[in-house]
C-alpha cells in the first residue's frame, strides 16, 4: 500500500486511538459506557490485530460478558448495539465533530472499525488493518514563519497525542478481554452483593432506576394531596416530588453499584416509557400506588399493592397476600394513622420483564420509609446473606425469580431492623 512520504506508522496509530479517546469523551457517547467499551474494543482490534474480523460471539462475550452459551441466531444484543454506535458515531460527525479530519467509521455488515481523511481535507483512507492510502502530500510552505506555526500545531498535537495514548495504554492494560473490571469488582464487593447483583451489572446496558413521583393536587404553601381522578380533573397536576425514602435508596443503590464497577441511569417514574421498558433492565423504587409505570407493565403476583378502602386503616396501602401459605397474613398494612409509626412493610421483588431477556427488580414499600428498607435489604450484605440463604442460592445462576415482603422496625422515621415475613421463589 502506499504511504505518505516520510509518514511514521507509528504516529497515525497513536493518532487514530487519540481520535477514539475524542469519541469516548464526546457529547454524542456521554453517558453510554456500553457503546464506550465497544468502541474502544473494536478500535484496539482493528489497530492490534491488523486484518482478522471481529466475530459477534467474541464482542458478546468479551466485551458484553455474556456467558459461553451465547448464540447470535437467538440474541440479537451485539447487532443492535453495533446499530447505535453507528448512529452515535453520525451523530457526533454532523455536530461537534465537524470539522475533524480523520473521521472514525463502522461500515453496516462489519465490525472492522474504519479510519479516513474527510473528502475535502487531504484525503486518506485506513482500513481495518491499521494501513493507509495517502492521495495527496500537503504542501509545505518554506517561509520561516510558517514553519515555526505548523512547529507550535505540531507541537500541540504531538501532546495530545501523548496523553491520548496514556489514556489507551490504561485502557488497554485493564482490558486483557474486558474482564479486569470484573476482577475488581470481586475484590471490593462481598460475595453476596456480586451474586445478588450479576445479572444487572453484566447487562449489555446500564440498567434504569426508576423512581416514583406520585401525582398531586394543590400547593406546598398551602398543602398538597394525591391526586384523584375523580374530584380532581381539572386540577393542575404537580408530578415533580418524590419521598426521602426515594432519595437515600437511589444513594444506596449507585453506592453498591460504584463498587461493583458500574453505572446506573436514573429517571422518575412520569418520564419513563415502555420503550424504555422493553429494552433494558429496570429497577422500581416505589409501589404502584406513586411507581405509576408499575401498573403498565409485568409486575409481582403474589404480593400486590392495593388501598384500604374502609376500617381504621382507610386510605393506607396495605400489601396483599393472594395465597397465603401457613402461617402468614393475608394483608400487611400500618398501625392506624393516629398511632406513629413503629413498623412498615415493602415488596422486594424480581421478575422478568416484558422482553425475556430482561428483568425487573421492584423494592417498594407501603410508605417511603418501607421503599428506603427495601433498597436497604437488597444493599446491605448481612440482609442479603439471609435473603440468599433462604433460597439456597450459593452462585448467581441459581438466583430465580422471586417475591419477598419484608418487616421492618421503624425508630424516629427511620428504618432500623428488616426481616423476611413471606417468601415466593417463582417457576
């Protein structure tokens, strides 16, 4: 192949990782670690192992950490990610990435990763391999003062390169197949978290927590109520508040997820979509009575939230028990609302979604005090230890789906000492 005159090829490969590191830092990836990884793996192959193609098994598995038994005929996971960075990739080219030279591209049917010059600059095209057509040397202007400005350009990039490839060798010194992240997870996360936990940190994507944010009627200077349909139509609808319960769960739960080296994306309940629920793993905070996408979607089927229409506890959620074994209650509801509260009650559930390949995981209780135990029961090791025990899991694959209702203790509004009253493990 033909090369630029006096062209080191060992500048153009640091050049074209500095342009991967340029998309992984973009607005355009911001955000999506799983596109970020794919690009990084896909550039690295393409620079590294110069003319072998990259199989969808091997991207599923080594950068998806999806288990031996993987079968691209059955999941379509790699392809459809492989679709979106492509779509990022476009986006990025056609807005803050306009004016870049070398453009980064993944050709449709391929997951060869692709470096060329833009049309209009000096044009270049470098295939998979690594290896370069040149078409045109730039001309070099021999005045002494230009030379001294394309020294400073040179210069300038010359250290961004630098810390570009610093940025790669990292990279690439955790990756030995992108599994060293998991490593680290094993050493700062107790045994039970990570087998609690696998399923939702080895997703293709970060999953979504989705927290609740009931619907109210009135004014916090003048007091607010849950929003009724029937007395209340044409009354504007604040949906924009959630419980203190709500809040500490999610510092739980990215706090859990931080030491098993992942992300989380965060959404209230009112601005989720069944888009949203179909592609991805998802994680309820909140019951269905203020979680309003629960009721739009698979959800528990033995212990169910329903309002206490009568008696003392009218108005209160009560969680019901649909078929009671021996021994257990056929509700759990609060003392009556004139007593303060010693004690709740949440759901800790999981379940499929409505896509099979994903799951549900709902930790709701009666109050946002039961929801802020719930989070705390699948967060806390010594909870989990027991949890776990019950349901004589000892590794991840044998975690099946299951639904749980906790008690919980409750000291000066904060929940103090949980305990599993009923248990379900669902075929």
């Amino acid at each position: 192949m033909l090369h630029r005159r006096n062209r080191d090829p060992l500048t153009d490969r640091t050049q074209y990782q500095a342009e991967i590191e340029k998309l992984v830092a973009s607005h355009a990836l911001h955000g999506s670690e799983s596109l970020c990884k794919l690009l990084r793996y896909l550039g690295k192959q393409a620079l590294e192992h110069p003319g072998v193609p990259v199989k969808e098994y091997q991207i599923a598995t080594e950068v998806f950490g999806r288990q031996a038994d993987f079968d691209p005929q059955l999941d379509s996971m790699v392809r459809v990610q492989a679709g979106r960075l492509r779509t990022k990739l476009a986006e990025y080219y056609s807005t803050e990435g306009g004016s870049d030279r070398i453009m980064v591209e993944l050709p449709k049917g391929s997951y060869a990763v692709t470096f060329h010059e833009r049309a209009n600059g000096a044009a270049v095209h470098v295939n998979s391999s690594g290896a370069g057509t040149w078409a045109n040397d730039r001309l070099e202007n021999a005045a002494s003062a230009a030379k001294r400005r394309y020294l400073v350009t040179g210069l300038s990039l010359a250290l961004a390169l630098a810390i570009a490839s610093i940025g790669w060798l990292l990279w690439t010194r955790r990756d030995s197949g992108i599994s060293s992240a998991n490593a680290a997870a094993d050493i700062s996360a107790p045994a039970p978290i990570r087998t609690f936990w696998k399923g939702f940190v080895h997703g293709a994507e970060e999953p979504w927590v989705i927290f609740s944010n009931a619907r109210f009627v009135g004014q916090p200077n003048t007091g607010m109520r849950y929003y009724d349909r029937s007395k209340d139509a044409n009354s504007p609808i604040l949906d924009h508040y959630t419980g203190v319960g709500e809040v500490l769960a999610v510092h739980n739960l990215d706090k859990v997820f931080a030491a098993l080296h992942q992300s989380l994306r965060v959404k209230r309940g009112s601005l989720f979509s069944l888009d949203d629920a179909k592609n991805n793993d998802l994680i309820f905070i909140g019951s269905p009575s203020e979680n309003l996408t629960l009721l739009d979607i698979p959800s528990t089927t033995e212990f169910v939230f329903r309002k206490v229409e009568s008696g003392p506890q009218e108005g209160n959620v009560a969680i019901v028990n649909l078929h009671p074994a021996k021994g257990e209650a056929e509700k759990y509801v609060l003392s009556p609302s004139n007593f303060s509260l010693a004690e709740d009650y949440a759901v800790v559930a999981f379940v499929k979604g409505i896509s099979p390949e994903h799951s549900e995981l709902i930790l709701a209780g009666t109050t946002t005090i039961g929801t802020q135990a719930a989070v705390e029961f699948v967060t806390r090791e010594n909870y989990l230890s027991q949890l776990l025990k019950k349901m004589n899991v000892t590794q991840a694959s044998e975690l099946k789906p299951f639904e749980a209702v906790i008690q919980v203790k409750v000291a000066r509004g904060v929940p103090v000492e949980s305990s599993v009253v009923a248990l379900r493990v669902l075929n």
